[in-house]
C-alpha cells in the first residue's frame, strides 16, 4: 500500500537537479531543508508578505526546532511537490507542518515539524512576530475547538 499525503494548502513544486543529490543520485538529506525554506518563503509571499520590508524593519526569521522523518528517497530527476502548513504560533515563533511528496504518486517522502522564530536581524534576539504576519496566521492556522463537558445535575 504506498502511503499518501492528504492534500495541503500550500505545494511548492520542485525538481531534483544533479546538484541536488550524492554521487547515488539519491538527494542527501540536507536539501529537504532547502526546499523547506523555499515552500515557506513561497507561502508568505503567496500570502502578499513580503519578507524584503521585513529586512528593512530589522526582523528576520530563524529555525528554532525541526523534526523531519525521511521515509523514502528522492532521486535525480524527480518532480517533487514541497508543502508549507501553519499549524500553531506564538508571539515571537510560527509552527509549520511540511511535507515533501513525489509529484507523481504524491508519495510521502518526508515529514516534518518546524518552529520558526522571529529574531532582531541586528542582535539576533527574539521579538514579537510582525502584525501583517500575526495577521496571516491568524488567517490561516486552524484553532482546535474547545469541547466542555457538561452533565446534566437534575
């Protein structure tokens, strides 16, 4: 059974250059990060942000944490589709859910989870996330529903 990735809200399609992968043709793992980068940035600019008057603001945005699960591989000539999902944020982090599929079967290639911090470009230190990108992901992330339970006391 070749397992498959739900649809996502944001795919970034990529190919599988030479440059991309070892000697194999198999793309070492460091790259699934730059495609990563790349769906993201594609999805705030997607969004209408631009990252540009970020810079010019002093705010720039880091990898905090990541956790990726490699499941199978990519190789040399591959159409891949890169997702980009907001899943939670904070005041100063974003929480992004992606995926790297292959364009063909949309096989599950990896998985990962990343915290994305907003830093000082000048200090490197956290600072508040901008309104426009509060804005988007408030647009944009799914709130869990609060379920209460009630019992009836009659």
């Amino acid at each position: 059974m070749v397992e498959q990735a739900p649809e996502a809200s944001f795919e970034l399609p990529v190919r599988v250059y030479i440059e991309d992968t070892d000697a194999g043709g198999i793309v070492f793992h460091a790259k699934y990060l730059h495609y990563m980068e790349r769906a993201r940035t594609e999805w705030v600019r997607s969004c209408g942000v631009s990252l540009r008057a970020g810079l010019a603001d002093n705010i720039s945005y880091v990898v905090q944490r990541l956790d990726i699960h490699y499941a199978v591989a990519a190789k040399l000539d591959d159409e891949l589709l890169v997702t980009a999902e907001p899943v939670a944020f904070g005041r100063v982090w974003m929480d992004f859910r992606q995926r790297v599929l292959r364009a063909a079967d949309r096989k599950l290639l990896s998985d990962s989870n990343v915290r994305v911090a907003c830093v000082a470009l000048d200090t490197g230190r956290p600072r508040r996330l901008p309104e426009n990108m509060q804005d988007l992901l408030a647009r944009n992330v799914q709130q869990p529903t609060e379920t209460i339970n009630r019992t009836s006391q009659e």
